[in-house]
C-alpha cells in the first residue's frame, strides 16, 4: 500500500514540477479530439465514442507514465548525477514518443481507419516504426531493473530475441496484416488492443538493439543485431511490396466506402507503400549497427586492419 501510494504521489509531483509540459501536451490532445469530431461530422453512440474512440484507460495510463518519467528525470539530477546518463533531448523524445502514441492509438483517426487501409496501416506501423524508437530515445543509459520484482521474470523472457521475434513474425505472417485489419474491424477489443501490440514488439526490438537494459538478454555484437532487425524489417517490406504489387483486391475495405473515392486496390497500394516507407526509420538502425560493425573490426589490434593512431 505505502508502494502504491508513493508511486501515485511521484507522478503527481512529476507533473507539478512541469507544468508547461503537461498542460501543452493535454490541451494538444484535447484539441486533437476537438478538431477530429468536427471534421467526422458523424453521431456516434455514447458507449462505443467513449470506450472505443476515445478510451480514457489508455489516457490515463499516459498522464501516469509521463508524470512518473518527469519525476525520475528530476530526481536523476537532484541526487547529483551526470547531465550525460539523461541529456533534455531524452526528455523530449519520450515525451514526443508519448505524443504520438496516443495520436494514432487513440485520436479521431479512427474515424477513417473503416474507409481506408492507407490509414489502418499507418496506425498500427507508426506504432512499431515512430512511437517505439521515440520511447525507447528518451530511456536513460544503462536503467537497472529490480530482479526482485514479479515483473522482471516476464520481462527477461519477452526480451529475449528468440521469443520477440517469433511473436512479431507470427503477428506479421501467420496472422497476416489483413486478417487483423478485418477482425480489428468488426470486433472492438481487437481494434483497441493491437495498436499495443505493435508498440510492444517495436520498444522490445529497440531496446535490444540499443542495449537500454544490460541486465536481460541482448544479442551479443552489432552483426548479429543488424542482422536480427534486418530480417525483421524485410518482413515488413517484403509484404509492404507485396501490396504495392498487387493485382488482385486483399483490402478488408472492399465492401464499404472508400476514402478520398479511390478503389480498393489503389488503397491497398498505398497501404504497401506507407508500409515500406515507415520501414525506414529501423532500416537507418541496421545501417547504423553495420558501420559500428565495420569500425570494430578496424579497430581490432588482433585484424590486419588494424590501424594504429599514431601512423
């Protein structure tokens, strides 16, 4: 009780301390939602607008997560600690990650997310593609986690690359993106679930690849962690492509009005092409492991590559 009591105080002050950050940040929603309704124009029943479209459970979950990182992030430097471990840039990507979570969890998108694939796929990527590494960012180095804690158990296995990627490829292929589509479609809890499903898979495979906990399981040098999001990432393009070059209609949309007046099949190939494009993001990490693979080998005294600074 006194452990729940202290968290709820610790996000309170957190957000207290940063009043601007806060207050911006919930009237940006709030006028989000006031903008979207607008431009929807459509009556909605009062039930499934509330828990559907506007589902206070996962706003409140982000006022108490931000409150709680600012707090840590103000104690970080109260207690005299280095600028370097928690520069402000790390602030404001987790915050901006946060942002942008709820944008396309659970913004007025979802008006248009029944007329267009485009913009079902641009949901749940931007998740995995922007939100994700926008966290994961904002993460101080080296966070050391309680192994006490019930919680740890579970998360040392979902951190493990074999068990991550098996339960994203099995979300990407076994059950493929238009299947989700159709069923998030006609069943709420699906269509408000996955958005987190996406979210998780994408901080689980940034915080592996950028070692954010040293205490769990990590792939051991950059090849392997290029290779691992490699392969990952040309899943996600390879069915983005395979979208863009369709002939025949797969869009779970075929039946209802198309936004923009566009046809199914068009829609579909855009959705192919949102898909590549917000692949880009995780690409640009497999570059970045490959070049930190290639400097270690030059700078490795036991390689003929070997090159000494003072040559």
């Amino acid at each position: 009780m006194k452990r729940s009591s202290v968290n709820m105080l610790a996000w309170i002050k957190g957000l207290m301390a940063h009043q601007a950050i806060a207050t911006t940040a919930i009237l940006a929603v709030l006028s989000m939602y006031a903008v979207g309704f607008y431009m929807a124009g459509e009556k909605h029943d009062y039930a499934t607008t509330w828990f559907l479209y506007i589902n206070p459970i996962i706003l409140l979950a982000a006022i108490v997560v931000m409150g709680q990182y600012l707090y840590q992030y103000d104690s970080h430097f109260a207690n005299g600690r280095p600028h370097i471990a928690w520069p402000q840039w790390k602030m404001w990507s987790f915050v901006a990650g946060l942002f942008l979570t709820i944008v396309l969890w659970n913004s007025p998108i979802n008006f248009l997310v029944h007329r267009s694939m485009t913009i079902y796929t641009i949901k749940l990527m931007g998740e995995f593609e922007l939100a994700a590494p926008l966290l994961v960012l904002g993460i101080p180095v080296n966070v050391a986690i309680n192994n006490k804690r019930y919680l740890y158990g579970f998360l040392r296995f979902a951190h493990n690359p074999a068990v991550s990627s098996l339960a994203l490829l099995s979300l990407l292929v076994l059950w493929s993106m238009s299947s989700q589509m159709y069923l998030g479609l006609k069943y709420s809890v699906i269509f408000t679930l996955l958005p987190g499903a996406y979210l998780a898979l994408g901080i689980i495979l940034w915080m592996q690849s950028l070692k954010v906990f040293p205490s769990l399981p990590n792939l051991r040098n950059h090849l392997q962690k290029a290779g691992y999001v490699f392969v990952t990432e040309l899943v996600m393009m390879g069915m983005g492509g395979m979208w863009f070059w369709s002939s025949t209609n797969t869009n779970p949309m075929g039946s209802s009005h198309i936004l923009w007046g566009i046809t199914p099949l068009s829609d579909e190939r855009f959705a192919g092409i949102a898909m590549m494009a917000l692949s880009l993001p995780t690409m640009c990490l497999v570059s970045w492991h490959f070049w930190r693979w290639i400097e270690d080998i030059l700078h490795d005294p036991e390689t003929l590559l070997f090159v000494d600074g003072e040559d």
